[in-house]
C-alpha cells in the first residue's frame, strides 16, 4: 500500500499560541510501507496544554521507531501492538502526574493516532479530535466524542486520570482516504463540506491535499472558529 499525505497546522486568527502537536511519520520495510499518524490537541483549560501535546506525539513518535517497527518485523500479532501502546499511553499518564504533583499544575491532551500498513489499520483515541475515513462518496467518523456537557473532556492523556484509549481494527483499502483532526479543524463546517472537499477521488497529489485543508481551515476561521487548527490526511493507493 502507498500513500498521499497532507497536514494543515495553525494557530488560529485567535489563539495566543499553538497547543497542538502532529505526527506523520512513514517507513519502507521488507514487508511494505507502514504510516503513522497522530493528532494531539492540548488542553487550553488547564496548564501547559501545549507542552503536554507535544511530549505525548514525541513519545508516540519513539514508540513508533523503538517498539513498532520491531514488532511489525517480528510478525506480532494487531493485539500485541496494540497492548504495546497502551502500556505507553499508562506510561505517559504516570509521568504526567508525577511532573503534575511536582509543579503543582495540571496537564492533559487528546491523543488520536492511527498507523496502516499492508493488511490493517489499528486505530487508538482519547478525547474529542477525530478520524473520519472516506470512501465511496460516504464519510465515517471512526471516533466516539470523549466529551460530556458543552465540550468538557471526559477523557484524555493526562495528569489527573488514567484512560484506557478506545480501539478500532480495519482493512485498508485503496482509493479510500482517513481525515484526523482536532475539533477546531471539522467544528464549524459540516461533514458534507468535508467529504465534498477531501473525497480521496478527487486528490491528485499531496500539493492538492494541503491546499484543500488549508480552504477548510480558513473557511473555519472565517466562520469564527477561534480555537486551534489542525488536520491530517491520508490517502491510500496501490
């Protein structure tokens, strides 16, 4: 399986900074490509959103190169890949506290990631951003809101609570695509407008992905979005 890859990362007309983190990351092994893709998206209500966003993808993207690829050699089994990650994301959650308890503030993140190679996809997710996949002229949300009342997070990556991440299974099929976003990227714009704008039969090459994020992402700001940007794509072809 090959792949057309966009992202679209923006602070927002807004925001005073950035508190999301992506990852895109993709190897050639002997048994096929394999891509991983992540979207981390900070809490701006309590502290260091930014910084907590940030050291999740960095250990998302250590697990990748450490963990999975050896893995994926060794022929591990989807279950035993997806134990693997979630001892991190425990891991992650207990340094957070820790770091927590020291500094006397709290920190926590939403953690969406998705890794595809030649038979599967496995997907992991804590919060409110999200994975749709597109195919056929349909759109899917993949993801289960993790929110309760007016936006407030159930669940995250975090100093205050451990969550076990939510998991889904698929086959990859060529010429459907998988849209991962944080909630200011997909909020003020309908899942119409994105299945129309980012149907995976109408991108060409990765120079046309990004520009299509880039006029959601501006159609959102336009439309008073005032939070945090960002997005992945993903297209899958032989």
């Amino acid at each position: 399986m090959n792949f057309l890859t966009g992202v679209y990362w923006c602070r927002g007309r807004a925001a005073k900074s950035n508190q999301d983190a992506l990852l895109l990351q993709q190897v050639l092994t002997r048994r096929g490509r394999v891509l991983m893709a992540a979207v981390c998206d900070g809490m701006g209500g309590v502290s260091q959103g930014e910084s907590a966003a940030g050291y999740v993808a960095e250990r998302l993207q250590e697990w990748f190169y450490t963990e999975f690829l050896w893995m994926f050699a060794a022929k591990k089994r989807s279950w035993v890949i997806r134990r693997s990650l979630d001892r991190l994301v425990w891991h992650m959650q207990q340094q957070m506290r820790r770091y927590g308890r020291e500094e006397e503030l709290s920190l926590g993140t939403t953690m969406t990631v998705l890794l595809i190679w030649e038979k599967e996809w496995l997907l992991w997710h804590l919060g409110d951003s999200r994975v749709y996949r597109l195919r056929r002229g349909r759109m899917e949300q993949l993801t289960t809101d993790h929110v309760v009342g007016a936006g407030k997070l159930t669940k995250c990556v975090g100093s205050f609570g451990d969550f076990v991440p939510e998991h889904k299974v698929g086959v990859p099929r060529a010429g459907e695509g998988f849209l991962l976003c944080s909630d200011g990227f997909r909020r003020q714009v309908t899942e119409e407008e994105l299945r129309d704008v980012l149907s995976p039969t109408q991108q060409r090459d990765e120079a046309q992905i990004e520009r299509r994020l880039k006029e959601i992402g501006e159609a959102c700001m336009k439309r008073g979005e005032r939070d945090n940007l960002s997005a992945v794509y993903v297209r899958l072809y032989k």
